[in-house]
C-alpha cells in the first residue's frame, strides 16, 4: 500500500483527501508538500491517522470558504491548520494554535 493510499485509508470517513474523476487533486505545488509534510511529521511523533483527522475535521468546519478557492486550496489550507493544532496539542510548537489566535 502506498503512503497516499494509507493517508486516504485513514481519513476517508470523515475527511477524505481531494479527488477529480477518482484520482487525488493537488492544484498547486504547496498541497503536495502540505501533505508530505503532514505524514512526516505525524510518522516522527509517533501520532496516529486517526488523532490528525480529529483535528482536520475541526479545522474544516473552522474555516469559512474564502471567495473563489477552490475545494483542493481549502481542504489544504485546513490541512495546514489542522497540522499546526495537532503539533502544538503534543508541545511541540513555540505557538498557539490557530482556532486559540
């Protein structure tokens, strides 16, 4: 299984990676990287699909679209957010969290 394949396996229920035609959507360079690091970050922290999708599905719900974004920029954009929330949850971040800004 790839890792791709293991990150979509893991948030499928409840916050599923972008697709278009069955295939992932990455628009722009940055949501490949935002993904990439995602897994690094969550294999070296020893965290779990399941603890990040908590903290995406929050961060989806968080963020009001913004005028003309696509659904890939939005769904990264809250990766990011949920990626930076899960970090500081563990202290490992010298910030706080973006719902607590």
């Amino acid at each position: 299984m790839s890792e791709l394949t293991a990150v979509d396996a893991g948030l499928a229920a409840a916050a599923p990676l972008p697709r278009d035609n069955g295939e992932f959507v990455f628009e722009e360079p940055w949501q490949g990287r935002a993904l990439e690091m995602g897994v690094v970050a969550l294999r070296r922290t020893g965290s779990t699909w399941e603890d990040f999708r908590e903290h995406l599905v929050a961060a989806i719900a968080a963020r009001a679209p913004q005028h003309g974004e696509s659904a890939a920029t939005a769904y990264y954009s809250a990766w990011l957010d949920a990626l930076e929330s899960l970090l500081d949850e563990r202290g490992l971040l010298g910030v706080s969290s973006p719902a607590a800004r």
